[in-house]
C-alpha cells in the first residue's frame, strides 16, 4: 500500500527535462546500432523483393500525383497530406535513414519531436537508400511529399549556403516562403531532376530533415541540398557552320534586334553559374548595345549600311565582314500615337519578386514615358483572360496606374485565351496610322489551352493581319520559356526582350521607348552574295534561328523581322580569302571550268569581295523596296586596331557570345583578350553598358577556371 502511494506521488511529479547531452548520446548509440543490423541485414524490411514499404508507396504516389488533371487542384491538396502523413509514419516505423538521428532514436513521442530546433540546411542529411524508379524518379516522388509537409508544418528551411550553390541561380534557391502543400508539390518534383552534382537518393534527404529535426551532427558526412528549380526552354539551334563560295555563295537571314539572350546571359552570370549553351544568341547580344552607326538623312529611305573588313583577332588567316544597318530615328515630338493593350501573365507562377512586382513596376515606367494622348488598356490571364482596364488615355495616368497596382499573382497559365482577348481589346482601340501594339509580359509558362509553340504561333500569325504588333516581354527565372518567346515575336510582327532588373526596364521600355514601340519597317531582309574569285568560305555568326532560303528574300509574302525608330542591326560574317591556309573545304574537280566564264564575262565585279541587299516594307505597305550595298577593298582596314571604336566593341562581344555558346571557332581565343579588345574600344560609356559588359567577360573568366 505504501509503495503504491509513493508511486502514486511520484506520477505526479513532472518528468525531468531531457539532458541534450545525453539526448546526443543515446541518439549516437542508437544510430550506430541501426548501422550495424542494416549491414548484417540480407533483405531490407518491407517484401522479399528488398523493397521498403516506403519505396512501395513512393512508387504508387508518382504517377498519380503527377498527372497534370491533379496539379495543383483541390484534389491534390486532400490527398497530399493524408498520404504523406502516412508516409512519414511507414518511413519511421521502418527506422529508414533518410532523415538525421531523430529518424531511428524511435522513442520520441510526436509532441516532444516538435520541440526540436527546426532544422537549417547546413545540417548533415544522411543518404537515403536506393528506391526503384518509375516513370519518375523516387527523389522527385519524395522530395515533392517531404516538401508538402514541409509546407504544412515546417515552413522554416533554410536558403542553401551560397558558398555551396554557385552553380545555379541564386534566385532559384528554396526559400522559406509559404506556399500550398500543391504548389510546393509541383515546384519540388519539377526540381529534382536538374539538380546539379546531387544523385537522387541525396536529394531526397534534406526536405525530410526538415520535417523531423534533430540536434547537429558530426561535420564529416555532411551532404549539401541543392535543387535547380530551373525549368527554361530554349530553341535548339546549332551554330551556322562554314559555307563554301563556290557551292553555296548567298547568304539569307531576317533581321533580328531582339535584346533577351543578352540579359538572360547577365541573370546567368550574375546569379553564379555559366548560362546555358542554348540561352545565348550571339546577335542577340551584339544588338544589345547602342552604335552610333551613321544613319540616313531621312525616312524616304530609312537605312543606311556601313561595311568594314578587318583582319579577324581570333584566326589571323580569316578576316571580318562586319556589315552595320541604322535605321531613321523618328523624333520624340513627331512620333505617331499609341493604343498599347499591356497583356500581363498574373499566374501562380509570377508571384516572385522578379516577376510580378518586377513587370508592375516595368509597366508603371512605361506609362510615365507615354503621350498624354495614347491609350493603355490591361488583360490579365490566368486560368481565364479577363479585361481589367478598358482603353484608357494616358491622360488619366492616376487611373492606369492603379490597374497596375491591383494586380495579384493566382491561378494556372492559359495564355492563348488571354492573347485572343487582347488583340481584340487592340482591335476595338484601333489607331489609324499609328501604333497599335500588344505587351506580353509573361515568364513563358503557358500550361493551358492551345499551349503548344505552334499551336500558339498560328494564333500569332492570324492576328498580325490586322495591323497590330507585339512586343514580348520575359521576367523571371525557373520556367521561363524563351523558345515560345522568340516564336510569338517573330511570327507576330514584334520583338522580344528580357527584364532581368529595374535598370533594364528603364532601358528598354524608357530609354528605347521608340525603337522599342515605334516601327519604321517590317519584314527586313538581308541577303549577302560573295564573290567566289575574292572569297572561298564564308561563316554569318549568329541569326541562327532567322534563317531564311535563298528564293525567300524576293517572296514579299515571307514575314521577316521588324526594325523600330532609330534602331541599329549588326551581322557579322568571318570570311576566309581565297587561298589562305584557313580554308576548310577542297576545291571542285568539276565544276571550276564551268564557272570560269562566267567569271569572266561579269570581270567588271571581280574586284569585289561581296554585294549586301536588303529588302524591307514600310509600315502598312504590301510590297518591299531594295537597298543594296557593294563591298569592296575600299571598306577593308589593315589592322583591328584601325576599325571604329564601336566596330572593335561589337566584335569583342560576338567572340564572347560564341565562347560561352562552345563555337569551335574561337576555343583559343581567351577570356582575357576579349575583356582586352573591348576595354580598349568601351569609349563613351554613357549609361554603363559596356563596364557592365566587361564585368560579365570577367566573371565567365573565373568561373572557367574552376
């Protein structure tokens, strides 16, 4: 009786708190039995094919969870967190060693497991065992449940160390931002797959460590979680190759003064990793900058062509063919007036910082630049297109800008609805000779309707007819879909470009407002003929998906690219003359007495090196004009160092477009020499560009050198 009530009385007394100590030695102990049953063990616990019931309910939740009908639905969210509950509990009834030491000390209650410190991402993660794969892989089945639960009831990880991640965007690290268990479901599975240097099994560890916490392990062991959260598409384009003269002299491309690649390049570098081979268009990047290229003297012909032949500094048995164009720069005063429809992408996707409060911030610019007299109006897409702001002066500016302001990211991606909608908003607001124009301003995921890139390109294609252009505007990274980009620009009469920051809005959308906004021709095309008697090899650098055929440069019904007030396009060819050691392709046995009259019946031409034609349509014109321009040696200099200082910098940044693209062409020529050639040709660097430029040369240095 008295040993009853003193055990009465002591059931009563509350429970000693917990020596961390000895909470670290127990917990050490426990683990180091665990490892010894696990290697004596011949057959894992679960089924005799040596499968876990954790890996059997990891194979049956893929390829459920990750049909696209569950995908962030309301379906998924009641399934994601039963399952995955069921799933924390089997991993840990199994002891599985894919979270730290709280995994298999087995004697913690639920309660006082959630007293512990959450865990970070700098603490060990042991390596969980091999899972066998489905149509997906168990780290993405895995990693997308423990990220749920993260969500759910553990929103604290932490950012990767950055010391860590320099191989991917920083921007694309995991944050600790609140999110549904569905969304967080759909970002982790799309990760695992690209995580760089991280086997699958590892990549699964860290999100669970985050459910159940443990106090800090021993360093050694210690496994990183890295997760590319980056999804991007780019066109797949392989570089022109080299062309001889004598089978293949003409060479046919369409304008391009799209600027994204360049600044997708920047977010790469500037983020910490090499960008993607795919991302980068070398005339892209050359377009980026300002020339002062000379220009026309008016809009009766709105070109001008400047040529220089220059010795090439990366092979010195080629030369360059550096070909300028300027068009005319319509006058801020006299320009036309505006009807813009701003079709802005309000998905869950866009709800980062640099993509929506980016794009709100870019279009609030772009309004305090227009005309008190032009007109914006705003649909919005997501799920649904909807008109938020009917056709408005710019008068009332105070109303448009609250449009703006009102935006909030939600909902999946149905772009193709949202580009009917806005082209017939542009319709209804027409302006007889003057500028009417959609703004898509998207990162490119179009997940719902017609979101093929032909399918959407087709819509593109019916609606240009009307006399509406488009500009395309990409924010943000993870998804961005720069290949549906670059298509719905240049089927649509428009152009394309990349706002990565605040600065580049301003750029783009204020300093480049009238090249940017105001067309001074359509369908531009360039053809360049070389002279097989001067020239053998020629090679046009970049314009690789503005290809053209031959015939189709005099086919006026051909749609081609679109050059705004003022702005500037450069190509440039590497050229190999006839005899030199660079040549790469063995003279015709047949063939070369053929042409030989020819040859000389034209001898008036012979001294020719090339002749360059363009061919464009003024704006709401059917039929094209010609300009055309001969080179001769009259447009050669001797030296590098004796072309214009702009010519020398445009070259400096082809050869670092082609070195981070892997152009064989230049495997020699060295980081260093570009940053060289184009200091010494940075000249008047008004708004920076160019010292931004040469601090991207010298980071791909560094990051090469690793």
């Amino acid at each position: 009786m008295t040993v009853d009530k003193e055990l009465e009385k002591l059931s009563r007394l509350p429970p000693p708190a917990p020596d961390p100590e000895a909470r670290s030695r127990a917990l050490a102990a426990a683990m180091q039995a665990f490892d010894t049953a696990e290697n004596n063990a011949t057959v894992p616990q679960g089924n005799t094919k040596g499968w876990r019931q954790s890996s059997i309910i990891n194979w049956i939740w893929s390829p459920v969870m990750n049909k696209k009908f569950l995908a962030g639905s309301a379906l998924a969210t009641l399934l994601v967190i039963p399952a995955a509950g069921y799933l924390a509990i089997e991993l840990t009834r199994n002891g599985s060693p894919i979270v730290d030491q709280t995994e298999i000390a087995g004697n913690l209650s639920k309660s006082e497991a959630s007293k512990q410190p959450a865990a970070t991402a700098g603490q060990p993660v042991a390596v969980a065992p091999q899972i066998p794969a489905g149509n997906d892989s168990p780290a993405e089945q895995s990693v997308a449940v423990a990220q749920a639960l993260q969500d759910k009831e553990a929103p604290a990880l932490a950012k990767p160390d950055a010391s860590q991640t320099s191989e991917f965007d920083a921007n694309a690290a995991l944050t600790n931002k609140p999110e549904s268990s569905a969304a967080a479901l759909g970002a982790a599975k799309r990760s695992a797959p690209g995580a760089p240097g991280i086997a699958p099994q590892q990549q699964l560890a860290e999100p669970m460590a985050a459910i159940a916490p443990s106090p800090a392990p021993p360093a050694e062991g210690r496994v990183q979680m890295q997760l590319d959260l980056n999804r991007e598409r780019f066109a797949n384009a392989a570089a022109n190759p080299i062309k001889s003269v004598a089978t293949d002299p003409v060479s046919t491309f369409s304008a391009d003064v799209d600027s994204a690649s360049y600044a997708f390049v920047r977010r790469s570098l500037t983020g910490g990793a090499m960008p993607d081979p795919q991302s980068v268009r070398v005339e892209e990047m050359i377009n980026y900058f300002p020339y002062d290229w000379p220009g026309p003297d008016n809009a009766d012909q709105p070109f001008k062509a400047t040529v220089t032949v220059m010795p090439t500094p990366w092979n010195h048995d080629t030369e360059l063919m550096h070909v300028a164009i300027k068009g005319y720069g319509i006058a801020s005063a006299t320009t036309p007036p505006a009807n813009l429809v701003f079709l802005i992408d309000v998905s869950g996707s866009m709800d980062e910082p640099d993509k929506l409060p980016l794009l709100k911030s870019a279009f609030r610019l772009l309004v305090n630049r227009l005309k008190a007299d032009d007109t914006v109006s705003i649909v919005t897409y997501a799920g649904n297109a909807g008109t938020v702001l009917s056709p408005t002066r710019v008068a009332e500016k105070s109303k448009i800008l609250s449009a703006i302001d009102s935006l909030e990211p939600g909902g999946s991606t149905g772009g193709a609805e949202g580009i009917e909608a806005a082209y017939d908003l542009a319709k209804q607001g027409f302006v007889k000779d003057g500028v009417n124009r959609v703004m898509l301003a998207t990162d490119g995921d179009f997940n719902v309707g017609p979101s093929s890139d032909e399918d959407l390109k087709r819509i593109i294609e019916e609606r240009r007819k009307d006399g509406i252009f488009l500009t395309v505007l990409g924010f943000g990274r993870g998804n961005l879909n720069d290949s549906l980009m670059q298509t719905l620009a240049q089927n649509g009469n428009g152009s394309a470009a990349y706002i990565d920051t605040l600065a580049e809005a301003q750029k783009t959308l204020v300093e480049e407002a009238g090249s940017t906004l105001f067309p001074i021709a359509s369908d531009v095309k360039f053809q360049v003929e070389f002279n097989p008697e001067r020239i053998a090899e020629y090679r046009l650098i970049g314009y690789e998906t503005r290809a053209l055929n031959r015939e189709d440069f005099n086919n006026d019904r051909v749609d081609a690219g679109d050059i705004g007030s003022g702005h500037s396009v450069t190509a440039i060819y590497e050229i190999t003359p006839k005899g030199s050691p660079a040549v790469m392709n063995d003279d015709l046995r047949y063939g070369a007495a053929d042409k030989a009259p020819a040859a000389a019946a034209d001898s008036a031409h012979h001294g020719e090196l090339a002749f360059v034609k363009m061919r464009y349509k003024k704006p709401g014109e059917d039929k094209s004009a010609l300009i055309t321009t001969p080179v001769d040696d009259n447009n050669a200099v001797a030296t590098i160092d004796a072309a214009p200082q702009d010519v020398r910098f445009s070259v400096a940044v082809a050869a670092f477009g082609q070195k981070l693209s892997h152009v064989a062409a230049v495997d020699t020529y060295s980081y260093q020499a570009i940053a060289d050639l184009a200091a010494a040709s940075r000249g008047t660097d008004t708004f920076g560009y160019r010292s931004d430029f040469l601090g991207l040369v010298r980071l791909a240095d560094g990051f090469s050198q690793r």
